[in-house]
C-alpha cells in the first residue's frame, strides 16, 4: 500500500477555541468551512478549494503540553505569496520568511502560528518577494 499524499490534518480544539481557529484559517488562509458528516463531536471540515485539508474536532479533554511534542507543523504548497503576506501584516500575524533554491527555481516559506499553537508553513514555489 503505498501513500500517496497527505489526506488531511486534525486539530483538537475547545468548544471555546473552535470558532475562533475556524475564523483564522478562513480569514488569513482562506481555507473555507465545508461538508462535516454527523459525528458525536462538534466541529469542522476547513477545504482547500474542493478538498477538506483540516479536520477541527472539538474536545472537553484538551492534550497536555507532552502530548504535543511531536507534532511539529503542518505545511501547505500555496500561490500568491504577496497578497498572503499582506492578510498577515494586515491581522498583525508574527511571520517568518526564509529562501530556499530548488534544484531548478526558488521558493519562499513563511512560518506563523495559529491560535492555538501550531506552526503553519507555507511553500511558495516560483515565487520571490521584490
């Protein structure tokens, strides 16, 4: 059974965290609320255009702090690096920018986190700032 790529992310947030992380990802990443089948717990399906990348599940049983420690980031191939990085300076997102050179172009990362502490990367391939 070979993998074939990342089918989606789960973040366990509070019912009290929940809409604020699901307004953070809309609004700074666009990743749009979408189809949640029935379920015993509250919360939601984020899409990446037609495909559901993170699943917000809520718990009243929030991990200890030694239960995240392997969980590093969550990392995203994306377009547009200006207009992100300006939705970021506008919501007063903390930011990181690195370079790197690909075998045959440049990329441009930017590392943030969310609101509940998960580092976020995202890979602009082909895309510099000026």
């Amino acid at each position: 059974m070979p993998i074939t790529g990342i089918n989606h992310i789960n973040i366990e947030v509070t019912a009290e965290q929940l809409p604020k992380v699901k307004a953070f990802y809309d609004d700074v990443l666009g990743l749009k609320p979408g189809f949640r089948s029935a379920s015993k717990r509250d919360g939601a399906w984020l899409y990446a255009q037609n495909q559901p990348v993170i699943h917000l599940s809520v718990t009243e049983d929030p991990m200890n702090e030694s239960d995240k420690i392997h969980f590093n980031h969550v990392a995203f191939a994306c377009n547009g690096l200006t207009q992100l990085k300006r939705d970021l300076d506008l919501n007063n997102i903390q930011y990181s920018l690195e370079q790197r050179s690909l075998a045959d172009k440049e990329m441009t990362q930017i590392f943030f986190f969310d609101p509940v502490g998960i580092k976020i990367e995202l890979n602009f391939v082909g895309e510099t700032l000026s």
